[in-house]
C-alpha cells in the first residue's frame, strides 16, 4: 500500500489527483449501484500492507468531503496480531501503541482484527498441530473429484505437520489456543469500547499452505470453528467473517505475487514443481476449475463443512441479539465483567454477517 499512500498523499495535484479521482468514482459508483444492499464500508486487506497515515487521510478528510461525512463509506483495517499468521511487509510490533494508535486514529465506527490458533510448522517436532485420535489423520476425507495430487499434497501435510494425541491432551492445547486468542480480544474489544469502535473478528475456517514451506494452517474442525466465533460473539465481536469461503490452489509462481508479497514464502526459486499456493474454504475446486465453485460439503476430516456453517449462521441470527441482552452474570463470558459485553450504543444491532457468504443453492455448484 506504501506507492498508493505516496501517491494519495503527494503535494503534486498531477499525482495525487489520479488517485483521489479513482476513488471518488469508486464510491459514486457503489452508492449508485448498491441493489438494496446497505454499504459498511471498504475493507482494506492486512493492516501490515497499510500505511497508517493513508487511512487516517482516507477517514478524517478524502471519504468524508466525497460521502458528507458517511459512516458507511470509511476505510475498515484489518489487523492480524504478530503470533499468529502475519503479513510481515512493513510494521511486525509486538508492542500495543501500535495497535492503539490504529483504533485509537481510524475516525470510523469499525474495527477488524484476526487472529488464527491453528497454525503450525511442517517437519519441526515442536511445530506439529495436535489433533484427536479418533480421527483418521492417516487417510484423509476427499471429495472424489478432487486432482488426484492435490490429496497427496495435503495428507503429506498432515503426516508431517499433525499429531494424533488422547483427547485430554488436545483439549489442553485447544483451551490454551484458545485462552490465547480471547487475551487479544479482551483488549482489543476494551480499547474499541472506549473509542465507540465496533470491533469485527475473523475466525479461521481454512486450511492453507505453500507448497515448500515450513508453514501451515490446518483446515479447523468445524466444533473448533463454531468455539471461534462463540468466543468472538462472547468477547465483543460486532461482526463474523470467517476466513475464508473460497477454497483454490495455484500451479504456478506469480511475479507480481513474489515481487508484492513478503519473506521466505515469496522469494524467487523458493517454490519449486507443483502447488504454489492452496487453500481450503466452505467452497472446494476440482479437476476442472483451480477456484471454489461447489459447495465443500466433506472436509477432510469427513464432516460436511458446508451444511455446519450454514447451521451455524443460522444460529448466530438467535445468538447476537440473546447475548446483548444477556443480564446472565454466571457464564463463561461474563463472570468476571458483568452482562454488558457488549456494545449498548446506537449502532449495536447484533452481529453484521456477510449474507452472501455460505449462500445456499440448488446445486452443488454456488
């Protein structure tokens, strides 16, 4: 984002103006043609990508002077936390003023942070991602359509990078996952709280690996993605976007990918033969087209991903409004603070969900 920030904010109205005019049509454009749909917003990839005094221009003074000071046309960042999956372009922190200094300047009502527990390392011992051994982690569940190579990439995955343990010990590295991930939200949510700041989460809902690379995040279970975004919904998420729906893979390496994007995983030579880049969503590929177009409807564990998160959202529809009005103070997510999680101003209405996300269809193909 950095040559977009220094075009966006030259003094040369020849170079600046390219930019501020591509966006000022972007925005007539999208409040033109909206169909009905309610604009939250433009969604801006990995705050690592991102230059912070750009989004604050972008905020405070561009959108607003195009928008009369809209909510619904202003940036919303996303921020991944540095233990977990990171964009490592421009700023790697570990300290909190860096995150405070985001909320605390973005002049918008929303907030998006990330953050994946089930990441791994593949051939490092203390790396492996431990899962239970009632599972058949030796023979992985495929659609049958699935190319025939892309099987084998995965299940080499999880020879080398799973661990079947008893069910005690894999829920004592699930709660600690887990314990690690509501630490970051409780102060995230406090700091938006204070801001009037509504604070969106992305749970994991992927498997995804380069080929090559020591790396990994293995696809969740679908009880660990529910305990996500029940988590997220307990600690003050205004809204759930699991990450992600698509399911794809790439053949070969892209320059602009390489030249664009960050560390070992993009360095010329680092990626060799087949499978540069995969990932499974709520959608799958097959032997026809390398992008999601079905539904995935068995994971690899053999669980039907589609169906549980459909079911799931179907849920969340009952959960949001409960769980704000929720005087309840004996429950796992409010026996330390009281009831009011979450937020009481004007623009709590429950959870915001992306309602073309798991969008049902007639055929296997969405």
């Amino acid at each position: 984002m950095d040559e977009a920030a220094y075009r966006l904010l030259s003094p040369d109205p020849s170079v600046n103006g390219v930019v501020r005019n591509a966006i000022q049509r972007k925005v007539s454009n999208i409040s033109t043609n909206d169909h009905g749909n309610h604009m939250k917003g433009f969604y801006l990839e990995e705050i690592d990508y991102s230059n912070l005094a750009c989004i604050e221009f972008l905020n405070k003074t561009l959108l607003p002077s195009f928008t009369s000071n809209s909510e619904d046309y202003k940036v919303i960042p996303l921020l991944n936390v540095v233990d977990s999956y990171v964009a490592y372009i421009k700023h790697n922190s570990t300290s909190w003023n860096f995150y405070y200094d985001l909320i605390d300047n973005l002049n918008a009502k929303t907030f998006m942070t990330v953050r994946y527990p089930f990441v791994g390392s593949i051939n490092v011992e203390n790396g492996r991602l431990k899962l239970p051994n009632n599972l058949n982690l030796s023979s992985l569940s495929f659609p049958s359509y699935f190319p025939d190579d892309i099987k084998a990439d995965i299940q080499k995955c999880y020879d080398d990078g799973a661990e079947a343990v008893t069910n005690y010990d894999y829920n004592l590295d699930l709660q600690s996952r887990f314990e690690t991930h509501e630490g970051y939200l409780k102060v995230f949510y406090q700091r938006c709280k204070d801001d009037h700041v509504n604070m969106y989460c992305v749970p994991q809902a992927i498997f995804w690996h380069f080929h090559n690379q020591k790396g990994w995040m293995r696809e969740p279970m679908t009880s660990e993605i529910s305990a996500q975004i029940g988590i997220d919904l307990c600690n003050g998420a205004k809204g759930i976007l699991p990450y992600a729906y698509e399911s794809w893979h790439s053949d070969s390496i892209s320059e602009m990918q390489i030249h664009g994007g960050s560390q070992d995983q993009y360095k010329p030579g680092a990626q060799t033969n087949f499978h540069y880049d995969m990932s499974l969503g709520a959608s799958d590929f097959d032997n026809t087209y390398n992008w999601g177009f079905r539904k995935r409807k068995l994971d690899v564990y053999g669980a039907n991903k589609w169906d549980s998160l459909k079911a799931l959202y179907a849920k969340m529809k009952i959960w949001g409004p409960v769980l704000a009005a929720s005087q309840n103070t004996a429950g796992y997510s409010v026996s330390d603070e009281g009831a009011n999680h979450l937020y009481t101003d004007s623009a709590s209405d429950g959870p915001q969900t992306n309602k073309n996300t798991f969008q049902e269809s007639n055929t296997d193909r969405v």
